[in-house]
C-alpha cells in the first residue's frame, strides 16, 4: 500500500530554475528518504532524513520534513538537465521495508 | 554502498513461459527486496529475500507465482512463472543497510505477448 503521495505527479520547468517537490504521509515514520530514477533506470538514493531533523541539505538538494504536518518537500535548485528523472520520496515501515510514494515526473526543458 | 548487477536487462517473453531474474551483489548483505514498477507507476513490493530463510511475501503476491532463490548472502533470483500480459512490467531488486537505505539494480523491463 501507497504511504506517501507526491504533489505535482509531474513538473515542466526551465533549465537553471528551482524544482519542488512535497511529500505527504499517513503514519508517524522514523525516517523518510527521497530517491531519483532515470527513465527505464533503477532508483538512486538521494537523502535520507530523520524524524527529529527539520531540515537537510545535500548539494543543490535541499530536504524539509514537518512531522506534524506528515509532509517532505524536496528543492533541487539550478536545476539541470540531467535533472530530468522521476523522484520519489519513501518512508520506513516495519521490517526494514520502505513504502515509496507514487512519485514526481520532473522535466527539465533547455 | 552496494553495486548490485541485475539481468537481464530486458526481455521479449511468450505467454505461459517463465522468466528468470538473477541478481548479483558485491558485497555480503543480509537484506534483498524483489519490487515490480508497472509502467508510469511507483514500486510495489514483492517479496523480502533473506538468507536462510525462506522469502516473506506481501499482499497480492505468492510464491507459485514469484519463487525466490536466495542461496547466499550475495545472490537472489525471481522467477516469474507462466506469464501473461498483465506480469509486463519492470522488476526491480534491492538491497537494504542498517541504515535504512536501499541500493537498487538498474531493473529489468520484461513484455509479455
């Protein structure tokens, strides 16, 4: 079963722009992880980020998580072509599964 | 990390045959997942492979079906038995850390005709 649910399912934006992604969850998590997939690729991990952290960055990604809220956004600024790929967030379940969204389509135009 | 090589890559498979997914990690991991990610779709959850044990199974999939091997800690293979259109679909495996974090195969994308 789906836990978290991405908003836009999918993002158009120029190259050099910033992109952002939100997340939203059912159930209190641990941990929630954001990851890439490039078309017809396996996925990537990207960041993970704990229940008690608000903010994160890695690079050009920036990660927010609000727990009373159940949600996660995801920044990726000066967006570049390679961005282009689909990302979603996934959150920890029992047994050492993860849940993993429906995802963002993130298409980075020239 | 984990460099983990699935194959094959793709495939083309008649209808009422089975297909083979192997998958090779580089290094000794207790936890492997088998995923499928229908087209244009997020991953679902197959089964969990551990070593030694015999696979757990989520909802909606069974092991007639989707018999796993796991006979070390760095290989795992997904048969998909007596396929139909419906199995097309890319299958995924993974690997799982203590950190929570997976290592992902690069997939393999199998069609049904």
């Amino acid at each position: 079963s789906q836990q978290g649910e991405e908003d836009p399912q999918a993002l158009s934006i120029q190259e050099g722009e910033n992109a952002t992604m939100n997340c939203s969850y059912k159930t209190s998590i641990n941990n929630l992880q954001w990851y890439r997939q490039n078309s017809g690729r396996g996925l990537v991990h990207l960041i993970l980020i704990r229940s008690n952290e608000r903010e994160k960055h890695s690079g050009r990604l920036r990660v927010t998580l609000d727990t009373s809220k159940k949600s996660s956004s995801l920044l990726i600024t000066a967006s570049r072509a390679a961005d282009t790929a689909s990302y979603f967030c996934a959150t920890d379940a029992r047994d050492d599964k993860i849940i993993f969204g429906k995802g963002t389509r993130l298409h980075i135009l020239p | 990390s984990a460099v983990i090589s699935q194959k094959p890559s793709r495939d083309i498979c008649q209808r009422g045959t089975s297909l083979t997914i192997q998958c090779q990690v580089d290094s000794q991991v207790t936890m492997m997942f088998w995923y499928r990610q229908q087209p244009g779709q997020s991953l679902t959850l197959i089964a969990t492979a551990n070593q030694g044990s015999e696979a757990t199974y989520e909802s909606g999939f069974v092991i007639d079906k989707f018999p796993i091997s796991r006979p070390n800690l760095t290989f795992s293979t997904l048969t998909v038995s007596n396929m139909s259109p419906e199995d097309s679909s890319i299958y995924l495996c993974s690997v799982g850390t203590r950190k929570n974090i997976q290592y992902f195969g690069a997939g393999t994308r199998l069609s049904v005709l």
